[in-house]
C-alpha cells in the first residue's frame, strides 16, 4: 500500500484533484457572472427587438433628470447622471469581468485561448466580444484587464470594439428600421473596425513600456491560486477594486467632457453647410460622446428627421457606439495615448468615409 501511494500515478491523481479544487471556484464563479451578463443584456436586447418589431418604432428612456434649458455645465453634468442611470449594471459587469480576467487569467492562458498567427487572434478576439454587447464604456475594464494579462494589442482592440461595434442585437435593430444600405453599410464598417483597423494600429503603436509592465504585474497570478471559494472572492473583489480604480473616474470625465458636446448637434449651421462638411463633423461628434446601448439608432433617425444627409445618420450608427470620450481616456492610461488618438483617428476616418461613400452610392 505504501508503495501505491508513492508511485508516478497516485501522484498524478493527487495533483489532478488539487487541481480541480482549486480550479472549480473559478469556473463556478465565473458562468455565474457570465450568465447573469447574458440575461441581462439578451433579455434587454430581445425585449427592445419585440418591441420594435411590433411598433415599427424605436422609443429611447426618458431622462432621469431633464437637460433641456439648464445651463452648458449643469446640462453636462445632468447627461452624465441620466447616462450613468442607464448603463451602471453594464458598466459593473464590465468591472467583475475584468476583476475575474485579472486575478486569475495568467499569460499563458491568455497566449493559449488567442492562440498564434493574426487571423487567428483578431478572430478570436473579435468573436469573444460579440455576446458581451457592453458599450464602450463599458468594455474598457475588460480590455485592460485582457491587455495586461499578455494578449496582443491589436486582438485586445477587436474585443474592446466588436463588443459595441457588433452587436448583434443593435445590427438587427438598425435593418428593422433604417434602410438596407445603412445597415448593410454599418455592418461592414464595423467589421473592418474589429477585424483588420486594430492590427493596422498595432503596426503603427508597436508596444509600450506601461503595458509590458503591466504584464509583468500580471503574471503574478501564476504564482497563487486560491482553493476556497472566499479565498476566490477575496482575490476577485480586489482585482475588481483595483479595475474600478483605475478606470471608473475616467470614465465619468469622460462622460461629463462628451456632455459638452451634444449641444453641437443642434447648430443650425449643419443643415446649410455641404455634406461633406456635416458628415465629418457628426462622425467627430459620435465618436467623443459617450452613448448608452441602442441610443445610436434614435439619434440616427433624428439625424434623418432634421435633414441631415444619410451619410452623417450612418456616421452616427457607427461611430457612437463604437468608441467614446471616456473609453478613449481609459485607453490611453492603459496603453498609450499614441494608441488612443490612433483608435479614434481609425474610427471617424471609417464613419466620415463610409457617410461620404454612401452618399456617392445612393441615386
């Protein structure tokens, strides 16, 4: 018996089960957080699909508190609060995903699920974020959290971008109410967004000093996995600490500095100037002001209401939730600020592109 306990297999089973029991908690809570993510992001999206359907209509949330008539800074900071009202569940789950990718996710598994060769990270990256359908703010934990663990910066962008740019529920929303060619256009920018812009950013920003110390912080995970579920919670609630932290006050700047902005929209100036001009300037406009989940699609179609050309409704459908004000201040704390004017010079240069090559295409 003795001899059994000593040999090659009894040890191989003994670390297979410590193992596990160490693992488990992790897995547990993570589908936990993951599924209350999908339930409350799905069911949202397939109510407002049904309701839509069933309307013709898209009916926007009333605000919290009116902006309307109070002066520019009370204005911003009453948009800031109705915008925080709306997507705070979104905004915590994007904190306790990175929480959870921070304490336990080590490079090595981030280098085994992203696997080698481009194709194959920008396509693993880019589907990773589809279910999520966090918006930009939202997401920006999640990128951090996947970028410091060792991924590479450009399969790291298409899951921060794919997470608002595609989805999947605000696509389908954008076919049932706006005309094909939008929404097939809107589709296709999104996809070059996710799939091939950010490996052109990461040819051009290379990597940073900040990043790659970031990742060694990350591989300190590889050195202690709890085996208790309150050692797990323990190590998820600071790494989610130390997210929200980092990320949270920037965001609400963010928000707070694209609230100044909106007003802009209602300069009677856009409706004499050329298309052109508009186009560009609403895709300048959509990609600094921070939206809520489906709240690109009403300004589109007011967009359409006042005049304005299609071109700048299709600019706002793709560049307001692609990237915003606040993500972009979190992005260049966590990479670089060369990254972040790249990521936000690619997305209006695709939203004033695809507006311009609309209008050229229509009849």
């Amino acid at each position: 018996m003795q001899t059994l306990q000593n040999g090659p297999i009894f040890r191989k089973a003994l670390a297979a089960t410590s193992t596990w029991t160490a693992v488990l908690p992790i897995i547990v809570l993570t589908l936990v957080v993951l599924s209350s993510l999908f339930y409350y992001k799905w069911g949202g999206a397939i109510r407002t699909v049904v309701s839509v359907q069933a309307s013709g209509a898209y009916q926007a949330r009333p605000e919290l508190i009116a902006s309307a008539g109070l002066p520019l800074v009370l204005a911003s900071g009453a948009r800031t609060i109705n915008y925080l009202a709306i997507v705070w569940p979104a905004l915590v789950f994007g904190v306790l995903i990175a929480g959870l990718v921070r304490a336990f996710v080590t490079p090595g598994g981030i280098a085994a699920l992203f696997g080698s060769g481009t194709l194959r990270q920008q396509l693993v990256g880019g589907v990773a974020g589809m279910p999520l359908m966090l918006c930009s703010c939202c997401v920006t934990p999640v990128f951090s959290s996947v970028y410091a663990s060792g991924a590479r910066l450009g399969s790291s962008l298409a899951l921060m971008l794919s997470s608002p740019s595609l989805n999947i529920a605000a696509l389908l929303l954008t076919f049932l109410v706006f005309p094909r060619d939008m929404a097939f256009a809107r589709t296709a920018m999104a996809a070059l967004a996710v799939f091939v812009v950010p490996v052109l950013i990461e040819q051009l920003a290379g990597d940073t000093l900040y990043s790659r110390a970031l990742r060694a912080s990350a591989s300190r995970t590889e050195e202690a996995v709890p085996r208790t579920l309150p050692g797990v919670f323990r190590n998820w609630a600071a790494s989610s600490g130390y997210v929200a932290v980092r990320t949270l006050p920037l965001i609400a700047l963010g928000v707070f500095v694209s609230g100044l902005l909106i007003d802009w929209f209602d300069h009677p100036s856009f409706s004499v100037a050329a298309s052109g001009l508009v186009i560009a300037v609403v895709a300048l406009l959509a990609t600094l002001i921070a939206l809520p989940t489906f709240f690109e699609i009403p300004l589109g179609l007011l967009l359409l209401a006042s005049g304005f050309p299609p071109g700048a409704a299709l600019a706002m459908l793709f560049a307001g939730p692609a990237i915003n004000l606040p993500s972009l201040f979190t992005l260049a704390r966590v990479s670089s600020k060369k990254v972040a004017v790249l990521v936000f010079l690619a997305v209006w240069v695709t939203a004033t592109a695809g507006g311009l090559l609309l209008e050229l295409l229509r009849p």
